[in-house]
C-alpha cells in the first residue's frame, strides 16, 4: 500500500476546500470518509460538495447508495480498500476527506472486521422493543452482555445500539470481542492525517451557524420535504442526520421554524465538540489551527506537512 493523505476534523472546519486544493497540487482524488454523503438525494444538509466546489476533482463514495439503505463500517472499509487499490493503479493520490472518525481510523489501522450476516428477525425484534419501550432497556441488557461496547456507544445512537446487540444474539460473540480479534491482524496503513481546528472554539461555531444559513439559502428545507414526502426521513438512514431531523416538528406543525433553525445550529455545534473528541485521541494527527489564518496560510502549511511526509522512504 503506497503513501496516503487524510483531512479531518469538526463539521464547517473547511475539510472540502483543503483536500480539493491538495488534490490538484499533488495529484490526487478525493475518498469521501462521511458517513451520510454517501446516500443520493441528501445533498444540501450533508453538506455534499458541490461541482463547483469539486473544481474538477473526482470525488469517490459519495452519492451511491440510496437513503434508508444499511451500510456498515465495514462496507466502508471494504469499499475504501477497492478505491484505493484503483487509484494506486493509476498513479493518483487517495486523498480522504471528512468528519466521520470511525470511518477513517478503521480504514487507516486496517481493521479486518468478522463477515457475518445481518439477521432480519432479531433486528426487527429489537427495533419493535425500542419503539415501544424506549431505549432504556436495551441499553441496558448491552451493558450486561457487554459493557466494554456499551462504554465506548453514545447511548442516544439507538442504531449502533442494537447493531452490538443483534450481533452478540446473532453470533454469541460481542462486538467487542469481534473488534478485539479484527486488530490481532490489524495492518497499519502509511496515511499522513491533516486536521483543521480552531483554537477559538467560538471562531468554529460561529461558522457552523453561518453555514446553516447558507444551507437553508440553498434551499435545505426544500430539500427536507421531498424526502419527507418520499418517506425518506423516516428510515434509520435519515434519522440519525443532523439537518433533517430538526425540522420534523416544522413539518408537523408543532413548532416554529426559528426554534428548529436554532436547535438546528445547536446540534451541529455539539456534534463538532463530538468529532473533536474523537479525533483528538488521535496523537498522529498533524494538526492546523485556522483562527486568523488566510486558506493560503492553511494550505501552505499543509503542503509542508504533504512535503515532508511524500519525501520520507517507505
């Protein structure tokens, strides 16, 4: 496996920009590492780049599943592997670009994750107790068959939540024993991992809230209907991203479309304290500070990084 460029880092940080501009310099193609760009028709609020924002450079995994569609870390993972494979064949750069962490660190550790498959009825079971008891319960019945997954799963995400206990009914085994088998073979990928922060963190959330505008000025709950009138929104899919959900009660008529902005700007400001923690555990991840730097400033200190990194023998 030859040498690979990664930029990462909080929602609005400005990813895009920089890895497209990295791209051009180096040679390179963009694999997309966010786990909702991947499915078409969720453009505006996932934040896809546009194709004036791509300026030309070919963009890979995003927009070609369909919303509602299951797809795992380790369809990425496989998936990311094939891409790779191809650009190396013809001599480009796999540049990856985006905020999903486990996505990436999975992909860059060489996680050889268990293929088993899914199993419908339990699924539909557990989905069926969580609809009518709530979470807590299964949440619970996790931590006791087990609790080093139930730790390490934000227990609001009901999907990942079932997932690690549909496994352990399907197979007997844990998740986390299944991730602890997947890194005894595990091959570290050689992947230089540029990350784009603010020092200021109100400088970040600033953004965050002037990119909501923008999207909703690109028409982001228009964009929100039609997959509501599709029924798109209420699969899992649709369910756990930000920028959609929101704006149900507007739909529903139960609230003001001010307050769902605001709730809006909120969630997206949280989810970014999320990525940053994730990341931040991430001591191999060369880090540039925006703050009061021009993008030329950003990407000029990124190519140090890229030079320095392109130089080193393998």
């Amino acid at each position: 496996m030859k040498k690979m460029l990664a930029v990462v880092g909080p929602t609005a940080s400005g990813k895009s920009d920089l890895a497209v501009a990295l791209c051009k310099k180096y040679g390179g193609e963009v694999v997309s590492c966010d786990s909702m760009q991947i499915y078409k028709k969720m453009n505006i609020g996932t934040a896809k780049p546009t194709d004036e924002e791509m300026q030309g450079v070919r963009h890979h995994l995003i927009d070609f599943l369909e919303p509602g569609t299951e797809y795992s870390v380790s369809d990425y993972v496989a998936d990311a592997g094939k891409c790779v494979k191809e650009l190396e064949v013809r001599g480009v750069i796999p540049v990856f670009c985006g905020g999903t962490g486990l996505y990436i660190d999975s992909f860059v550790s060489g996680l050889e994750y268990a293929d088993f498959e899914n199993n419908p009825d339990i699924r539909k079971r557990l989905e069926e107790e969580f609809a009518k008891d709530g979470i807590d319960g299964i949440f619970e019945r996790l931590k006791k068959c087990d609790p080093i997954s139930a730790e390490g799963i934000d227990f609001h995400n009901t999907k990942r939540v079932i997932r690690a206990l549909e496994v352990y009914e399907t197979t007997g085994v844990t998740m986390s024993e299944w991730n602890r088998r997947s890194k005894i073979n595990a091959k570290k990928k050689d992947c230089l991992i540029i990350g784009l922060d603010y020092e200021d963190r109100q400088m970040l959330y600033d953004r965050i809230d002037r990119r909501v505008d923008i999207m909703l000025g690109r028409g982001l709950l228009d964009e929100t209907k039609s997959l509501l009138e599709e029924g798109l929104l209420t699969s899992k899919t649709a369910s756990q991203a930000i920028a959609y959900k929101e704006f149900m009660p507007y739909f529903d008529g139960t609230d003001a479309l001010e307050n769902c902005i605001e709730i809006l700007k909120r969630n997206s400001r949280r989810y970014a304290k999320r990525q940053l923690t994730w990341f931040k555990r991430n001591k191999d991840i060369k880090w540039i500070y925006r703050d009061n730097k021009s993008f030329d400033e950003v990407l000029e200190c990124a190519c140090g990084y890229v030079d320095n990194y392109l130089s080193e023998e393998c």
